[in-house]
C-alpha cells in the first residue's frame, strides 16, 4: 500500500479542492495522508479540520504561514518539511500550491522521494505589480528550478499558459510538466437547476474576496447597471492576503445599495440556482476558477476576463463573454448584453454545461490525477 501524502497551504482549501482526489486514491489502493497549516483562518478552517480528521485521513500540522515572508519563519518551514518527510517516510508526494510546492519540493529532492507539484493559478508572487512580488520572485527563481528539477518529480498545470511561462523561464523541462484542467466539478451535485422566479435577475460574484478576483469592477458593473439587476457577493475574506477586500469595504457598498453580501456559503449549488449570470472579472492569474467550472456545470453563462484559465472555462459566444481584464467599460457592457437577453443566456448556459461535461468533470480530472501517480511510481495505472 503505497503511503501518499498530499500537502496544502490551509484546510478549507483542501476540502474545497483535493478532498475527492483524496478519497479516490485510498479506493485505488493509497494510505493517504494530509499536511497543512492548522485552524488558523477562523470557523471555515476549524470544519475543515474536522471534517478532514471525521475521514479518517491522517494529519499532520505544519507551521505554514500562506502569505508570511519573514526569512526565519521561511528556515524554518523547510527544516519542518524535512523533518516530516524523514520521519513519515512516504512513497508519493503531491503539493498544491506556491509554498508546498517551492519548500516540499525542496525537502523531496534532498530526501530522494516522488513528487507531484500542482500550482492553481499563478497568483500574486508570479503576476503581482510592484516591488514586493518583483522581489520575491527574483528571491525564489533559483529555489524553485532546483526544486522542481528532480527527475522524480512532475508538475501539474491548469492551464496550457502557465505550463509555457514555466518551462520558458526554465522552471521545468518540458517532458515533466503535465495539463490537467482544474480540480473537477461533481456534475451530479451541480447541474442545472429550474429558472428562476420572475424579478430582477442575480448577477453573482462568488470566491475569495481580493481585489484582483474582479470584485470592484463587479461592483462598477452594479453601479452602472443599478435598478437592472441584483448584484450578489458570496465569499470569505483572506485576512492574512496583501489584496484582501475590508469586510468593512463590502458593508459599505451593501450599505449603499449596490450589492448584497450573503457571507461564505457552503450550500453553492442553491446559490447557484438563484443566479442568471455568473460574473468573474479577475486578473489575479488563475488556474482555471473552480467557481466558474461550478457555475459551467450548473447551465450558467459566465462573464469574465480574456486571461489564463478564465478563458480555458469560458469560451467566448459558447460557453460565456470574455472581456479584457481592467475593462470597466467593456464589463459594463458584456453584462448589459446577457441581462437584456435571456435566450443568449440560455444558449451560453447550455453551451457551459456541455463543456463541463466533456472537460472538466471531477472523475476525469481524478483519473488523470492518479495516473500520473502510478506513471511516477512506475506502476501500472491498472494495477495501482
């Protein structure tokens, strides 16, 4: 039985992301195991500890910091990792995500141990403006091509952009990189629902709350296009993220009538079957947004920016409208277009829910997960 580890920044986004994956590997034969940070973001993080531990899956803590930069904490991270992976002595390794990936790859090539690297996006230290993210990448460039430079080791893309940026800046050998799209959708729980009753219909805005997801340009929509629709924001702050939207910020545009804040949200597929139109206008470099594959499969036109990932879900006049990023203008009137037009809102919801379903179902994307597991292990992917 082949021990799997699989590490995390934080426990929601495991739950919310790998949780399927892992439950599939233990069917397919893997003692699987889980190592995050602990319940340091609030209620959502403590349930998905819970609920991680209520599965039966091993836990270990690490002292993982998702948006720390304090060069001791950094230290002693790795020597955590190393200390972990000394003593857990797993066969397989997969990281998800910047710091897993950079300081668990690491600790995997000095230890001679497999890995699978997975980045969802490439997120603020790769596409961010500014010194500090300059500056980070300058700092973590050689780090990262040694740690991902093992021929034990594969890294998983979401997009076919992000695989080129990094095997052009020489991340990677191309040979090591592989394209899996997302992290899947159950297309039995979100699936299309009934219309909507007769009103004003809902523009929504679901997933984390930073300004570069595209949640003031979905509010310069809701201004401009005040008294056409409802504008709904479902999500949870990220207090610890330098691009964090003030809760105080969202209750002042609830206050002035321009959204209506319904807090995190577990139930998403009843929050889906309210809505007419889901709006994503982010620029933060995406993978592919999990919240636009929920929305594809669930028969919902998507509005969001021509970039990495946004595009690879939404497919312009098929599937949802794609405008240019930091295009209020543009925004403003893609929305116009799909409120003004419910058969266009019909044709592109269809069109979504038959590219969810050829592309990015959940049992696809596991199956491909865990054949690049056996190839890596160098088993038969039948026989794992």
């Amino acid at each position: 039985m082949p021990r799997l580890l699989i590490v995390v920044n934080i426990p929601r986004f495991f739950v919310s992301h790998r949780l399927p994956l892992a439950l599939a590997a233990r069917r397919a034969g893997y003692e699987v195991h889980v190592a995050s940070s602990e319940a340091s973001g609030g209620q959502h993080d403590s349930a998905s500890l819970a609920r991680i531990r209520a599965e039966g899956l091993p836990f270990h803590a690490l002292p993982l910091a998702q948006h720390g930069t304090n060069p001791l904490d950094e230290g002693r991270l790795l020597a955590t990792f190393i200390g972990l992976y000394r003593r857990l002595q797993p066969d397989l390794l997969h990281h998800v995500s910047l710091k897993p990936v950079l300081y668990g790859g690491l600790a995997a090539r000095l230890l001679g141990l497999p890995s699978v690297g997975a980045m969802s996006g490439l997120g603020y230290v790769f596409i961010g403006p500014g010194w500090k993210p300059r500056l980070l990448r300058s700092a973590i460039q050689p780090a990262l091509r040694l740690a991902l430079g093992s021929s034990q080791s594969r890294m998983i893309f979401q997009n076919a952009d992000d695989l080129a940026r990094f095997v052009a800046l020489g991340y990677i050998h191309p040979q090591r990189a592989a394209l899996i799209r997302g992290s899947g959708v159950d297309l039995e729980r979100f699936r299309p629902a009934p219309a909507p009753p007769d009103g004003l219909p809902i523009v929504l805005f679901a997933g984390r709350l930073m300004w570069p997801k595209g949640l003031g340009a979905f509010v310069g929509a809701a201004r401009a296009l005040r008294g056409r629709a409802r504008f709904v924001v479902v999500g949870y702050a990220e207090a610890t993220s330098p691009s964090a939207v003030p809760i105080e910020q969202l209750c002042a545009w609830a206050d002035e009538g321009l959204i209506e804040y319904w807090g995190a949200r577990d139930d998403m597929p009843a929050v889906y079957a309210q809505a007419s139109v889901v709006c994503l206008p982010s620029t933060y470099g995406e993978g592919v947004p999990k919240v636009l594959i929920e929305a594809a499969a669930c028969g919902l036109p998507l509005l969001t920016t021509d970039t990495p990932g946004c595009r690879d879900i939404c497919r312009h006049e098929s599937s949802g409208l794609l405008v240019p990023p930091h295009d209020q203008q543009a925004l403003n009137a893609a929305l116009l277009r799909l409120l003004d037009d419910p058969a266009l809102r019909a044709r592109l919801g269809t069109g979504a829910r038959t590219l969810a379903e050829a592309e990015f179902g959940q049992e696809r994307i596991i199956s491909q997960t865990l054949a690049l597991y056996a190839a890596l292990l160098g088993a038969d992917p039948e026989q794992v």
